[in-house]
C-alpha cells in the first residue's frame, strides 16, 4: 500500500513540483538529499527500504520466545508507525494520499489497543513486569531493583517523578531515587599482547 502510494506521487511528476516542494524545508532537504540510487536502480520507483535506506527484511520482527516482551515490543512499533503516519499526513494535501493515511493511522490505533489487550489478558503489566517473571526474585541484586540512578556530575540528587518514587507498577516495592556512585574497585585491565599494535609511546 505505501509503496505504491510513493510510486503513484513520484510517477510523472514534473520538475515544477519538486521545486515548489522544495520550499518546504522538510521537502527541500530530502530532495537536495537524494540518494542517487533511488534515480539510478529504480528511475524513482519506490525502494522495498525504510526512511533510513534499510532494506525491509525481517530484522524489525520481534520473537524473544517471551510473549509479554513481544507484545510490549509489538505495542511499541504501532506507536512508532503512527507517529510517522500522523507526520506524513500533515505534510500532504493530496485528497488520496491523507484518505490513505486516515486508514493507516487508524490501524495502528486498533493495534496499539489490540497488544495491550493481550497483556491485559495475561493479566496486565503488574503481573507480567519485570520480564522475564519467571526469574527468581532473591537471586537479583535487589538493593538495585526499585531506585532511580541519576546520572549527573555533580552527584546531584536525581529530579524526582513518578518513575523514582511511590509505588512500583508492579506494585512489589516503593520507588527511591539516589546519585549514581562507583561500585566496587577500579578495573585493572591485564597488558596488551606483544606486537598487538597497542601504542605505549609515541615513536619517531
């Protein structure tokens, strides 16, 4: 469906619009942008890659073998897809493209709701967080498992929220919040190898 929608904008389209398009400073820096490829392998058809030039294979396919983890991850790439699909939108006037899009960003709802149904079926996030649950409790680190570490230089106290203090979602402990701090003592890394090219001084 994209794909030919891409193909039908680019087919025919005169140099006049892609220099009004490029106007726009969106537009305008795809096009000054161009990957030649795109002129060269296909004579402006549309590429079987992302917006990134990645071409569609199945390494956007989640399968931990964890259900909970993949329907989080599911949920997860419907967000990402109508974000891009509401931003296209907006950038379109086309009559056909936005009725398209409408479709597209309304699918993306059903399935957004349609993963988190199926954690709700397994009993909602207070049941599956963390995952894996089936991982014994006691053998974590649990002095680690509800506080917030704030990463700051001055060992600041962290800024304080929902995700650093009250409940857990999992509703298994309280939420704290301290200063990141080294732990246990500084690493001795053992030499290099002889000869393994590693600069100890610099030689003339």
């Amino acid at each position: 469906m994209l794909a030919t929608a891409v193909a039908l904008n680019l087919e025919g389209a005169p140099t006049s619009l892609q220099e009004e398009a490029a106007n726009d400073p969106v537009a305008g820096a795809v096009l000054n942008g161009m990957n030649l490829r795109h002129i060269l392998s296909t004579g402006l058809a549309a590429l079987p890659e992302d917006a990134s030039g990645t071409p569609f294979n199945a390494s956007h396919v989640y399968a931990t073998g964890n259900i909970a983890a993949d329907m989080l991850a599911n949920a997860q790439a419907e967000q990402t897809g109508r974000i891009v699909a509401v931003r296209l939108r907006g950038m379109t006037d086309d009559p056909g493209m936005r009725d398209m899009l409408s479709f597209l960003i309304a699918r993306d709802n059903m399935h957004q709701k349609q993963w988190m149904a199926a954690l709700e079926e397994l009993g909602g996030l207070e049941q599956v967080m963390p995952v894996p649950n089936s991982f014994p409790v006691e053998e974590e680190a649990q002095e680690f498992s509800y506080v917030y570490l704030g990463f700051r230089p001055d060992r600041a106290e962290p800024a304080r929220g929902r995700w650093s203090e009250g409940p857990s979602i999992d509703r298994q402990g309280e939420f704290s919040a301290r200063p990141m701090e080294p732990l246990g003592e500084e690493p001795e890394l053992a030499p290099p190898p002889e000869n393994s090219g590693e600069q100890r001084a610099q030689q003339r």
